[in-house]
C-alpha cells in the first residue's frame, strides 16, 4: 500500500483517525502508517479540513471532526427506519394471505 493516491489516502487518514479522535495523530504517525511522505499527508489533512472531516487540536495533531459521525448516524437512522417498513410490509403481506 505504498503507493495510494490521494483519495484513497484521505480514506485511510480518516480510518486511523478514527481510533484517535480524543488524542488525535501526528503528521509523522500518518505518514509512517500508510507509508508516504509527510508532505502528501500535510496535502490530505488540509483537504479533510477544507471539507469538515479534519481538525488541528491545539497539541499540533489532527482529529476526525464529529462529521463522519454524524454521516454514521444518519446511515443508522435510515437503515433502521427501512428495516421497521419491510417488517410492516411483510406484516401487512401476512395478513392478507390469512384472510383469504
């Protein structure tokens, strides 16, 4: 995975900061994890900033925004909000066939 470019770069940032979103991780960290130069990751993070899925912490590391969370959640409503109409669906489906 040394040579991954820039889209799936800023995946993989977003997935280890995922883990560090109190303590956040340095640009070194970064770098050294997915194996490119701290000037591509520095490019990234400035992206992931730009976009409200990157912060600075005032220790100089870098930390998910709540936003990614906030996406999660609105998936986790969604689905679940799917899996009660096919219930009712198959509900209704049953009920029918039974007064028939």
């Amino acid at each position: 995975m040394s040579r991954l470019n820039a889209v799936a770069r800023s995946h993989r940032i977003v997935e280890l900061l995922a883990s560090r979103f109190f303590d956040g991780a340095a640009n070194k960290e970064l770098a050294a994890a997915l194996k490119v130069s701290t000037v591509n990751i520095s490019r990234d993070l400035a992206q992931l900033e730009a976009l409200g899925y990157a912060r600075k912490l005032e220790n100089g590391r870098w930390s998910l925004t709540p936003k990614p969370i906030a996406i999660m959640q609105a998936y986790t409503t969604h689905y679940q909000n799917m899996q009660t109409r096919m219930a009712e669906a198959s509900r209704n489906v049953m009920a029918a066939s039974l007064r028939e």
